[in-house]
C-alpha cells in the first residue's frame, strides 16, 4: 500500500512540475511577442530586433490588386527600419493570444489583431508566430500574417 503512495505521489509531483514548466514557457513566449508589440508602439526598432531570432522569415498571406491570394516574404531589416523611422502616429497592434502550442523547445502561436494609426483603425488579420527557446529565451523565427479590412469583428 504504501507503494502505491508513493508512486501516486511522485506522478503527481511530476505533473506539477510539468505544468508549471509549461506555465513558464507559456509566460515567456507571451512576454517575447509583447516585446515586439510594445516596440512597434515605441517605435524603438533594437525592443522590436530583440525579439527575434538571428534568421527570420517574415510572410503575409494576401489578396493582390488582381484579387489572387499571394504569399509575399519580406525582410526583418526593412520591418526594423519602417519602427525605427520616426511617424506621426503611435503603431499599435492590439492581439489576443488565442493558442499556444508548445513541443519542447518550439512554440507555436496563433494572434488575432486590430491594428491602429494612432486612435485609427487601419486593418485586422492574424500573426502565427514560430519561437524556439534559445540560451537567451524565447526567439521568433517564423511569422507569417493576415491582412484585411473587412470582417474584423
């Protein structure tokens, strides 16, 4: 009996443990993503550049002028550029974090957003962010976006 005790004892205390880990991780990549918004606002493109990892892909998910769905690809440098140059008004991105998914050392993250100029609606779509945990954290290596303008709820 007292077996069967400790066994269920240290399963539990395992699951605790697990738990709290991905807790953890989950705080973590929320506070890396954050990271990028709260730079974008700031228009302080070294925050934003911290957030990401050395090699990054960056693609949105489009219609073009001939209303065809496209895959574009852009650079992290003309993205850190673009926050870095001084603009009239504040860039502010409002998400929610609608899932995260994590496998050891990868995560993945699905955000709805409204972005502004200033107090003005500008368009709304979805990041799906890419992390993986490096010896300095958290860094995003993949996102990729929607852009529209209707049907943003």
């Amino acid at each position: 009996m007292n077996r069967i005790k400790i066994i269920g004892a240290l399963l539990g205390l395992f699951f605790l443990t697990f738990n709290a880990t991905a807790q953890t991780d989950e705080a973590e990549i929320k506070k890396t993503i954050m990271l990028m918004f709260d730079g974008m606002r700031a228009g302080d493109s070294a925050m934003v550049h911290a957030a990401f990892a050395k090699q990054v892909t960056m693609q949105r998910v489009a219609k073009n002028r001939e209303g065809k769905v496209v895959v574009s690809t852009s650079d992290l440098g003309g993205f850190l550029k673009a926050v870095g140059t001084p603009h009239d008004k504040v860039w502010d991105e409002q998400i929610t974090f609608e899932s995260i998914q994590i496998d050891g050392e990868m995560a993945s993250v699905w955000t709805p957003f409204k972005f502004y100029l200033g107090d003005t609606f500008s368009h709304c779509g979805v990041n799906v962010f890419k992390l993986y945990k490096s010896e300095d954290g958290w860094k995003i290596f993949h996102l990729v976006d929607t852009n529209r303008r209707a049907d943003c709820g």
